[in-house]
C-alpha cells in the first residue's frame, strides 16, 4: 500500500487521471492511495491567490513560500512519515531505478508549481527533494506527477494484473523491452516473426532476449554500461555478440 499526495492549484488535473485505466482500478481496491489537495486552500488572501512578482523584476509570477510551505507541513504532520518531493526542471532526473526507490515508500507528497516556479525558500526550509521528468520545461509540475505515481504504482504489487508484464517492461531488467506483435498475423505484406507462432516457448523466450539486448545496444548502450552488473550471463554474452564494444574489459567488470 502506498499514499500519493499530490499538492496542485489545478487538483482537476489529477482528480481525472486517478480514476482512469488501471490506476484507477487500483485506486479503487485500495490497493493503492491518491489524495489531491488544493494548494490555494493554505492561502491566506481573500482570492485565495498564491503567486506574487519576482523580486528583482523580470517576466512572470512565482509561488509564494508562507502558504506552500504551511501545506508541505500540514499533509506531513498527518500519518506515516512522507518524502516530500518538488516537481520540477532542477532536480534529480526521474528514471527507473528512482522509480523502484519510491516504490519502496509508504508515502509521498508531490508539489506541483506552475507560474515561474517557487519562491527558493520553498526549497531552503521544507525539506524537499526536486524530482525532474527531463531536461525540457513544463507549464506546471501537474503532468510529472502523474509521470511518478503512474511509474511507481506499476510497481506496487497488485496495481499490474499480471507481475511477470511488469517484470519484463522496458528497464525491469535494465534493458528495452523486445518488440511485441498481435493478431493479425500479417499486416501491408509484413508476416510476424515465425518463431513467435511456433509453440516452442524456449525459442520465444531466446528471440525476445536477443530482440530487448538489440534494441538496447543500439537504442541506448547508456542503459549497457550502468546495468551491467545486474545483467545475468547470458544476457552479457548476447551485448558481447551484438556489440562487443560495449561490453566491459573482464578486468573492469
Ligand atoms: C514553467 S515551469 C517553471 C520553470 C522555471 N522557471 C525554470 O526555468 O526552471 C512551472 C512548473 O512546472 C514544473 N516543471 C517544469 N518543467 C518540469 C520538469 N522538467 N520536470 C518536472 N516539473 C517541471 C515545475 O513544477 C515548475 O515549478
């Protein structure tokens, strides 16, 4: 069981997507949790307005600190303890084994920004982490928290029908996922690899290997080098293959 909160001026946003598709089934069973609060509730001005000029001038407006950090507070000093998380462009960059980290959490806040971003003391007193969904700017933090608990809850047991599918995703392992196919079995001329149709589940699983490694030297030899040592050895010996440049010195392995 894992609790998302999530800190918005838009919770419309979030209200949707935490009803939809599998996440929503989870939400649902309980398995896992998505609480949405708006953050204009902890402003204190009668429009209920969170965001003033930049000091120093300049183009935009930036969200207040008295009233963020009021509400980082707030939902903190409620239940289990939280890691307290800030989407935005400056922080650690959000990838699988970050992911697999979360997942191991009872809970998170997700503060969401918008405008030009926080007021730094948001940063300096509220025992924040900065998570980034790329190296691009955002409208608002909204779309890379959903990013997070969409990637996080996968991993939650439960959440996913079928285990083994998250197990074998892009980076479970760390490598790409292998190519998939459906019915029908040819489409504009082109036939779905044979070996796929021939009941011979060894030969299945040896092609979908060979086809993940494949995709995964050519696509991203980046994920190769910062994977290998969780690689299993036959999985080492198809990148030796497939790439040989790749593939460490036996006396840097
Ligand atoms: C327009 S952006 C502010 C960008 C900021 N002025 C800068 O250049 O770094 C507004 C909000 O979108 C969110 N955001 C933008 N880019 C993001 C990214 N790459 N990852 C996560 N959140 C992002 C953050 O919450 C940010 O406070």
């Amino acid at each position: 069981m894992i609790r998302f909160e999530v800190l918005t001026i838009f919770p419309q946003l979030v209200e949707a997507f935490r009803t939809v598709g599998v996440l929503g089934k989870a939400v649902e069973r309980g398995v896992i949790e998505v609480a949405v609060h708006d953050l204009r509730a902890w402003s204190d001005t009668r429009w209920r307005q969170l965001d003033d000029e930049p000091y120093g001038g300049g183009a935009g407006m930036v969200m207040q600190a008295p009233p963020v950090l009021a509400a980082l507070r707030e939902l903190a000093g409620r239940g289990v303890p939280a890691r307290r998380i800030v989407l935005g462009p400056r922080g650690r960059v959000l990838e699988q084994r970050l992911v697999e980290e979360l997942a191991a959490e009872p809970r998170m806040v997700l503060l969401c920004g918008r405008y030009e971003g926080f007021d730094e003391r948001v940063f300096e007193l509220g025992e924040v982490e900065e998570i980034s969904l790329g190296d691009y700017v955002l409208g608002g933090g909204e779309v890379a928290a959903m990013a997070v608990i969409e990637a996080v809850a996968r991993l939650v047991p439960g959440v996913v029908g079928d285990p083994g599918s998250v197990a074998a995703d892009s980076f479970g392992a760390g490598l790409l996922d292998h190519p998939c196919y459906t019915r029908p079995a040819e489409v504009e001329g082109r036939r779905v690899p044979e070996v796929l149709t021939s009941g011979n589940h060894e030969a299945v699983r040896r092609w979908r290997l060979e086809r993940a490694v494949e995709a995964t030297v050519t696509r991203r030899p980046d994920l190769v080098k910062n994977n290998w040592r969780r690689y299993p050895a036959e999985v080492r010996e198809l990148v030796r293959r497939l790439a040989p440049g790749l593939a460490p010195e036996p006396a840097d392995e």
